[in-house]
C-alpha cells in the first residue's frame, strides 16, 4: 500500500536524486583532489632538483672560499655559529 503512495513515490525519487548529485559532486571532487595531488608531486620533485642545485653551488662556493681565503671563512663559519646557536637557545 506504501508503494501506490505518490508521496512515498516523490520522497524515493527525490532521495535518488540527492544520492546521485552528492555522488556527482564527490565525483568531482575526487578529481579536483587528485589533480592537485598529482600537482604538488611534480612540483616537489622540482623542488627537490633545485635544492640540489644550490647545494651544490653553496658546496663550490664552499669549496673556493676556503682555498681562497680561509681566514675569512673560518670567521664567517664561526659568526654563523654563533648566530644560529643563539637563534636555537631562544
């Protein structure tokens, strides 16, 4: 008898409908999602690569300093020291 209902029938179709619109919606979602995703993956390997880069030169920068001037980057070493073990008891 509740199925010859028409507000039964409206509720149920109305239900369906919800169901397949958040469905829709999640769908949608989902792609957004992995797309950023898929995004911050490729640009942390970039990242990644360019760190590597400046490592390197910071590395033969390093390098030339201090067969170049090793008193200055001896002093430079030992203020940065100091910075950062200052920075690091606060």
């Amino acid at each position: 008898m509740a199925q010859d209902n028409p507000y039964v029938n409206d509720a149920k179709n109305a239900v369906h409908d919800l169901r397949d619109k958040a469905s829709e919606q999640l769908d949608r979602a989902a792609g957004r999602v992995e797309g950023a995703a898929r995004t911050v993956y490729n640009r942390s390997g970039e990242v990644s690569e360019n760190v590597q880069e400046v490592a390197g030169n910071l590395k033969s920068a390093v390098d030339t300093s201090v067969r170049d001037q090793p008193m200055a980057t001896l002093a430079v070493a030992a203020v940065l020291g100091f910075v950062l073990g200052a920075i690091w008891k606060s």
